[in-house]
C-alpha cells in the first residue's frame, strides 16, 4: 500500500482532472442504474395488457395509453445512451491526456535521475534490465494510474447502488444474491498467491528476453563475425519459449479464478430465478418486471466483484513493475556532488593523487597506494599488464569513481568539494571505443562544446586530420553516421572524437588505447591528430604500444593495482623492470 500512495503521486499534478472523471464515471453510473428499472416497467406495463402480471387486478389498459408510455420509457432510455456516449468520450479522452502525461513523466524522471547515477549502477545493471525499466515498466504503471483507478471507482460504486437497490426491492433475493459474494473472495484469496508468484516470474522472464534481444542487436557484429547467428538464435529462442510457458501458466490459472466465478455467478442467477419465479406464481408478491430488474441488479453486483477480482490482480501484476522503478528512482548515485559544491572556473591542470586505495568490493580492492603528480602540460603514459588497474586510476580524474580512501586533487581542490559538471567541462576523453551518437558528423563534433560556430568546427577537423574525408561525403558535414557510428570506419570514428575533444578545448586529457586496433594509415593520422591535441594539456595515456609512449614526461607502470616503476623512457627502458621486459618484447616482435 504504501508503494501505492507513492506511485499516484505521479498523478497529483492532474489531480483535477481525474476528480473530473471520476465524477463523469459516478454520473454515467448512477444513470446506468435506472436501464433494469426502466425495462423491468416496460415488461409490467406490457405484461398488464395481456394480462399476466398477477399482481394486477384492474382492467387491462389501453393500447394507446401503453404505446405512449413504451414511447416514453424508451426516449428516457435513448437519452441514457446519449448521455452515455457523451460522457463516456469525454472521460476516454481525460484519461487518454493523464496517462500520455503519467508515462511522458515518469520516463523523463528516469531518464534524468539515470543521467545522474554513477557509472558503477550502470557497470552492475544489463542495459535490458534498464531499458525494460523507462519502457515497459513504466506502460504498467500508466494501466493502474489511469485506467484502473477509474474502473476501480466505477465498480465499487456499482457495487453499492446495485446492493442497495435490490434490498430494496426484495431482501428475500438480494440476501442470496450477496451470499455469492464471500464465496467470490474466497475463490480470489485461495488462486492470488498462485497467480502472483507466476506474474512476477513472467515479469522477470520478459526482462531476460528484453536483455538477451538488446544484447544481440549491440553485438551483432561479434556475432556475425564468429558465426555465432545460429547460437545466439537458439538463445533467444530459449528464453521466448521459457516466457511463453510460464506466460501459459499464468493464463490458465487467470483462467481458472474467472470460470470459477463464472460458475459462482450462474449458480447464484439459477437460484435468484428459482425462487423469484416462486414468489410470482405461488405468492404473487412481485411482478415478472420485478424478477428482470432484479436479475439485471444481481448481475451489476457480480460484474463489479468479478472486475475487482481481476483488477486486483492487474494491480499485483503492475506492483513489481512500481517497486522496480523506485527501485531505479531510490538508488543513489556513489559519487555525489556536496550541497555547495565549488565551482572550476579554467584550470591550469595540475593533477595530484595522494595515498589512493580503491575497490569496487569490500574484498577487491584494485588500487593500492597510488601517488602521483602531473604539472600542468604534461604528458603521463601508464603502462603494464592488461587488469593492472590503469584505466580505474584514469577514471578517478573525472571523478566517475570516488577513492575508497585517498584523494585526487586538481590544482590543489578535492575532487570530492567540486561541481562535476565544471569538473567535466575541463577533462576531454578519447577512448579506446570511440562511441558517436546516431546524428550527423558536425552534431557529434559539437556534442561537448554545442555553441562552436562552423568555423570552429571545421577547424577542429581539420586538426583532427578528419575533414578531408568528411568532404569526400556527398552531405559533408550533414552526413549521418548511424547508431554508433556504423557507417564509419574505425579510423574515421576515432578522428571524429578526436575533434569533439579538440573542440571542447579541455585542460587535461586523457587517452586509452586511442590508437589501438588501427591500420597504419588511420594510426599515423589519429597519432598526428594527437600530437596537436595534446599541446599545451595536462595528458594521460594508457597504451599498450609503447612505441606511442616514449616521448611522454613521466612513465608509470601499474601492475596489480601499484605502481611498481616510474621515470622516462630513457630511465626505465634499462631499468631491469616490467617495462624493459615490455620493451624487449614488443621492439622484437617490430623487427
């Protein structure tokens, strides 16, 4: 109940406009309430013409009085429809307008509190998972905000008037219309824990669907290039067949609650007639208009029973669906900004860590007493064994991960004591997968800086030795790239993020295994493309080339989480360490 009360708080906003509709469903309730009434005084007045109703003891009354009165029941009955169709527009269209705008924020709320959650959320959640989070999830909220509020609304007071109005026509046959009701409840409470714990195994099935399908479509080129379709098409195959079958079980049991009720309903009718015929005949205490408005009222009791029933069980169904997005809205970001944190202006880009430690588990700690200082302008190279912990140290710059003790300090500030976004805005990253967005050259070039003018942009590719080839397309700089880039080469991808760093014009860089991967062509162009950028910017490189790395100011070799060495190239290369091993190995295999 109480993730309940929280979640229609998505819908406080409109909260006028759902008291519109629920005053617009109370209405059309109330008046659908006089339809049995109204035929049950038809079939009377019809039935006292030809002389059956037995309750009747006057003169049968005349044709043209009984037609008028038809005439008139029927354009009051025209009139409900009316008034019905009128109502039930309006109302589709209200709730049509609060669930459009639950869901639009709802995702948007996701979307930004996503934007704000450290790396570290997204490292230890599959994108699927997430993805099923802002869409799916979220559609079942909107079914119980919106939709089933209402229905909720409309039901229980139909249950109400239909219950009040047959004790007042007969208590007789509404005490055994409403014995059927406990045993309603009794049926739902015996099938619910059943049906639950299926939905929520269905529910979890479909987000290991979503997850394997999100997986495949990313991968698809590792996929094709190691003949894995077939696979990974048995895979997925897997996981839809496991979702259809538990799918199944969860239709049959549903199935199971409703013929049960079913049968409890025409048990309960068979009865009501039964003894309402009775009455007629034997006891002449109502008439035959009667026994059809009260067979009709019993039916409006049973209809909002069953429907609760259901609804409840679309409720329990969107249950997980809520608790899982306030899962994703609670979850707090492990890096985190300071109430008043201080603001960088331009930095010189002096970067000091002191006495670091860092894990990602309490049981793992990946870095261990990490000392190191870089002037403004220099160039840092970090070398060693893949795993050792070089790009978890470069990711402390920008502050994606907090040390677990330590500090990382830029021109004397805590990291910790500082804005990220101004923070951010003085670090440009050019990494080993060079990620673009599926819009055109120049708004990927502009992504970190987007007021540059054409000018600026085309300088910045210029420098990042991409223009040339971004004028052999026929849209230039308007030409789409695709998501992730797909339809440039890795060269031409990499040159692009090159300019979107040289653009943002930051004061420190860093660099991991930019030039991995790469022909010579597109290596010796993306490391002249480097050079430029790298003037006058505090840089850190990760290579595992260390032909890339020997002009570099300072080396530091990190292996297990130390750094082990450091000094130049012209220091270590004979230094009798893991980087003249590294240097052995790798300028033989040049030769």
């Amino acid at each position: 109940m109480p993730i309940l009360l929280r979640a229609l708080e998505f819908v406080r906003p409109y909260r006028w406009q759902m008291l519109i509709a629920l005053v617009l469903v109370c209405f059309a309730t109330g008046t659908n309430m006089l339809l049995p009434k109204i035929w049950g005084m038809i079939i009377d007045k019809l039935t006292e013409h030809v002389g059956l109703t037995a309750t009747v003891t006057a003169p049968a009354a005349n044709p043209d009085e009984i037609w008028h009165f038809v005439l008139l029941m029927c354009g009051l009955l025209a009139g409900i429809y009316a008034a019905g169709y009128v109502i039930g527009y309006i109302r589709s269209r209200i709730l049509l307008i609060i669930g459009n705008r639950v869901v639009f924020d709802i995702r948007q709320q996701l979307f930004r509190h996503l934007q704000r959650l450290s790396l570290r959320y997204f490292e230890s959640h599959p994108h699927g998972w997430i993805m099923s989070r802002v869409l799916s999830d979220v559609e079942r909220v909107q079914s119980v905000l919106s939709d089933q509020l209402v229905n909720i609304a409309s039901n229980i007071v139909t249950l109400i008037m239909a219950g009040v109005i047959l004790y007042a026509y007969n208590w007789h046959l509404a005490l055994i219309a409403t014995l059927a009701l406990p045993i309603y409840v009794v049926n739902f409470l015996a099938l619910r824990r059943r049906i639950r714990r299926l939905s929520r195994e269905e529910r979890d099935q479909y987000a290991r669907v979503y997850s394997t399908l999100s997986e495949a479509i990313s991968g698809v080129r590792v996929i094709k290039s190691f003949g894995r379709e077939l696979w990974e098409g048995r895979r997925f195959v897997k996981e839809i067949r496991e979702s259809i079958t538990i799918s199944i079980n969860v239709g049959i049991w549903r199935a199971v609650l409703r013929i049960n009720a079913d049968f409890v309903t025409q048990v309960a009718n068979l009865i009501i007639i039964i003894v309402g015929c009775y009455e007629i005949i034997y006891l002449k205490t109502m008439s035959i208009g009667d026994l059809v408005a009260i067979r009709a009222y019993a039916a409006m009791l049973y209809s909002p029973v069953i429907a609760l029933v259901t609804i409840s069980d679309l409720i329990n169904w969107a249950m997980a669906a809520i608790e899982r997005i306030f899962e994703t809205l609670d979850s707090v970001p492990s890096v985190q900004e300071p109430d008043h944190p201080e603001k960088l202006g331009k930095i010189e880009g002096h970067v000091e860590m002191r006495n670091l430690y860092f894990a990602y588990e309490p049981s793992e700690t990946v870095l261990r007493d990490i000392n190191l200082e870089a002037e403004p302008g220099e160039i840092v190279a970090l070398v060693g064994p893949s795993g050792g912990g070089k790009t978890t140290l470069v990711h402390m710059i920008p502050r994606f991960y907090d040390p677990t003790s330590g500090q990382v300090l830029i021109d004397g500030h805590d990291l910790r004591n500082v804005a990220l976004r101004s923070l951010r805005q003085n670090i440009g990253m050019v990494m080993q997968e060079s990620f673009l967005f599926a819009g055109s050259l120049r708004d990927n070039i502009k992504y970190g800086r987007p007021s540059a003018t054409e000018e600026q942009v085309i300088q910045a590719a210029i420098a990042a030795n991409a223009h040339d080839f971004i004028m052999d397309f026929p849209d230039g700089y308007e030409t789409r790239v695709g998501e992730r880039g797909s339809r440039l080469s890795g060269g031409q991808r990499q040159r692009i993020t090159i300019a979107r760093a040289i653009l943002s014009d930051p004061r420190i860089l860093i660099l991991d295994e930019a030039t991995s991967d790469l022909d010579s062509e597109s290596e010796a162009l993306i490391q002249d493309a480097l050079e430029k950028l790298m003037k006058g910017r505090t840089t850190f490189i990760i290579a595992h080339r260390l032909s890339t790395v020997t002009h570099a100011d300072k080396i530091l070799v990190i292996d297990e989480g130390h750094i082990t060495e450091r000094g130049t190239h012209a220091e270590l290369v004979h230094a009798g360490g893991v980087y003249e091993r590294l240097c052995n190995v790798q300028f033989k295999e040049a030769q």
